[in-house]
C-alpha cells in the first residue's frame, strides 16, 4: 500500500464507506489529470472505478481523514474494501483492473520497480503545472 494518509489515530477501515467501485480522487483543475481521467474512463468497460474531482465536500462525505492538500498533490484511490492508495502505488493499483494496463501495475508493484514509479510519479506530479499547463 502506499504512502499512509493520516487517520487521526482510527483505522482507516472504520472510516470508509464501502462502496462496489474503486473511488478516483482527482485535481479536477489539472488537464494532465482530467486527460489521465478521460484514458481510464474509456478502459473500465466493466465500470469499476468512480473518478471525482477532490474538493472539501466530497473527502467530507467520502473521505473524512483524507487531507485536501494530500489530495490535490497525489492521486488517491480507495478500494471497494477500504483501502487507500497514493500516488504511484494509486496508478499501480488502477492500472491492475485493465487486462490492457494489467502488466504495467504488475510489474509497478514490484519492491524492485515500486521505488523507482514512485520517484517518477513524485517528479511528475510536483511539475505537473508545466508539464500539462494545468489551469488555476
């Protein structure tokens, strides 16, 4: 799992509404995201996953320990189960529901690999506003 959001000391699993779908929290003021949004959309045919744009209301009503600042930074992705994923680990966990994408977080979730897509994941994300000329 990757990097833990804070819970304010309860488990996180106490926390989270179940839910049948993966939950995409998103900068929805990010066109790199909205674009990465768009690809995932056209590859759940089965429609497991939700993407939601972050914003106070929806960690309020989804979320309640998840951090608005965490989520704008990083893609977060809760399990049907309750898990939380972040970053690199979130785009591993997603890219697993594809047949198309599965090898990618097969193989992104490797010790050996998981260290190097979270570095790149990090890079990307923190220079994301050059890189997709994201709009405020």
């Amino acid at each position: 799992m990757a990097e833990s959001p804070s819970t304010n000391g309860v488990p996180i699993e106490q926390t989270l509404p179940r839910t049948e779908k993966f939950i995409v929290l998103y900068d929805g003021q990010c066109a790199s995201c909205q674009t990465w949004v768009s690809r995932m959309k056209k590859l759940d045919t089965k429609g497991r996953t939700e993407a939601v744009p972050v914003s106070t209301e929806v960690l309020f009503g989804i979320q309640p320990p998840l951090n608005l600042d965490d989520c704008l930074r990083q893609l977060h992705v809760v399990t049907p189960e309750g898990e939380v994923y972040v970053g690199w680990d979130a785009v591993a966990r997603l890219t697993r529901l594809f047949p198309i994408t599965w090898p990618v977080g097969a193989l992104g979730a490797l010790p050996v690999l998981r260290g190097l897509g979270r570095r790149l994941y990090r890079y990307v994300a923190a220079h994301r506003h050059a890189i997709s000329q994201c709009r405020f």
